[in-house]
C-alpha cells in the first residue's frame, strides 16, 4: 500500500493536490491512501515535501534550488533522515548531483529520473486549448510575470532572490506595449492577481517573465520565450543557490536575460531567440523521455518500489 503524506493546511495543499492527481490516475484502485501529515509504518510513503517524513520524496517544484540538500535542526540532511531510502528527480543533471554529493548518502539505484508531472496536464491541457488559440489572429502579446516568493532572505544583506515585489513598479509600463497577466506564488497572492488558473495563464502566454522557479521550466518545456529580468535580481542571483541549476542560469546567462526594462521590452517585440545552449540544458535537466507521460513513470516506480518492499 501506498501512503500518501499529505500537506493539508499549507499553501501548497492545492500543488500537492495537483500533482497526484497526475500520479493518481494510473494507479489501480485501492492501491494507495492517505493519512494526512502522518508516517504509516509498512506502508510505502511518500511525500513531495522534504520536512515531512516519508519512504520516497519527490520536491513539489521542479527547480533545483538545492532544496534537496536542506539541513535538519541539529544540522543533519533531511534527504536522509528519516526513513527516507529513495529520491525522483526531474533529470539526468539532478540525479548526478545527489548521487555524486558527498554530503548525501543516496546510490545510483535510488535516485530516479521522473520527468515532472505536471507538465502531462499542462500538455493536455495545451491541445484542448490550441483550437481556441489558432482562432485568435493577430494580437498584441500576451505576457505573464510569474515569480517566485520572497520569504526566503540570503545572506547577512537578508538580499530577495525573487523578482517580487520589485518588478511592480514596472507592470504599468509593460501594459502599454503588451496584454500581461500575474501569477504570485501562492505565498504571496494577493490583491490584484489573476483569478484564472496557473495552467491556463501560463498555456495562454506567449512570453513569461520569471526569475528561478518551476515557471521558468515549465514555460521553457512548453516552448515559450522566458525572459529574466536580470536588472533587478541577476547580481543576486549568481551569489545564491551556488551548485543549483539556477545559478547555473545566471552566471552563464542560459536563456535571455535583460540588463534593462528597455531591454525586456525589445526582446518581447523582436521575438527574440535563447541560444543554441539553453536545448542541451534542458534535456539535461528535465528528462526527455518522460514528458508527457511522467505520472504513469512515476506510478510505474511506487508500484514497483511497494513490491520490492512488502512483496
């Protein structure tokens, strides 16, 4: 049986509940359940958050921010505490990281390459909307600033690596040129963001401006232009998350980077081009031969896993 350990109560219950689902749907009946925040021993558990206790972890969001190499309160690693005895990754980049680390205790045979599940409904999602899109015409772009949150302070600066809230000053600018739209991360909705879902946002976009989360990989899988507004977090950027993909993204400027507002704007009315370098990237980090189909990657694996260990 397969326990899923669930975040009721947060603001990511809506995330993890999304993301299930995409896992759920090829799982037989029967085959799974939940007892909320809590560990079921004999049970395979899983949780998509590093503070709970569980089996297997998947991180609810597909960026690297090291947060696979989060410290315990007595300054242990929390991949490793616990019961913990198994990692799914986005990618082939992921998976060599935690089995090479010194400061994890994970082998090959344990860490998984998965792809990320919900770009299988952000998949589906785009062919029942691509009729709808077609039929619009010419348009004035649509663009979506989805950042990520700024709880999170670095250094003794305590320096956001996020571009919230600082890119607000500049969405009344952007109106003038384009249709934009905003996506807050949950912990930072709210007056005056979208209504409308996050899928359907980011579907509907024809750029997204983000800075060092999920958004970013997702909108780069779906095709999109992704800008970064380089002027506002760049510098801080390249000083945190050093080892993570994200730092990765700056400090070699994988993608398109503006130096200016001036500058975002051009690239959004050039359509401007990320370089050759940005592909092999991303097939490095977001596995190929999952997307699309990584909820039924992923049931394949918890089945097999509850085998392995009940039998």
């Amino acid at each position: 049986m397969i326990n899923v350990v669930d975040p009721s109560g947060t603001a990511y219950h809506g995330v993890h509940h999304q993301i299930w689902a995409t896992i759920a749907r090829h799982l037989p009946r029967r085959s799974w359940s939940s007892a909320g925040r809590d560990y079921v021993p004999g049970a395979l558990n899983f949780s998509l958050f590093i503070n709970l206790d569980s089996d297997v972890l998947m991180s609810h969001g597909v960026a690297d921010k090291n947060y696979l190499w989060r410290k315990t309160d007595d300054g242990g690693r929390a991949l490793t505490a616990g019961h913990r005895t198994d990692v799914l990754v986005p990618g082939p980049m992921l998976q060599r990281r935690v089995t090479r680390s010194r400061a994890l205790t994970l082998d090959a045979d344990h860490v998984h390459s998965v792809g990320w599940p919900r770009l299988d409904l952000l998949l589906a999602r785009e062919r029942q909307l691509r009729a709808r899109l077609r039929r619009r015409g010419r348009r004035r772009p649509r663009v979506l600033w989805a950042p990520t949150h700024d709880f999170v302070k670095k250094g003794e600066e305590q320096f956001t690596i996020s571009s919230f809230p600082a890119f607000q000053e500049y969405l009344e600018p952007l109106r003038e040129h384009f249709d934009v739209e905003v996506s807050e991360h949950p912990r930072n909705r709210g007056v005056g963001n979208s209504k409308r879902p996050t899928t359907d946002q980011l579907i509907d976009a024809d750029v997204v401006i983000s800075d060092f989360g999920t958004m970013v990989y997702e909108a780069w899988a779906l095709g999109k232009q992704v800008i970064f507004p380089y002027w506002i977090n760049g510098e801080a950027l390249t000083r945190a998350h050093r080892r993570a993909a994200e730092n990765t993204i700056y400090t070699e400027r994988l993608g398109l980077h503006a130096d200016s507002f001036d500058e975002l704007v051009a690239m959004i009315h050039e359509r401007r081009e990320p370089g050759p370098q940005l592909g092999k990237f991303l097939d490095d980090y977001l596995d190929p031969r999952y997307r699309g189909t990584s909820g039924k990657r992923i049931a394949d694996l918890l089945l097999r896993l509850d085998r392995e260990r009940n039998g």
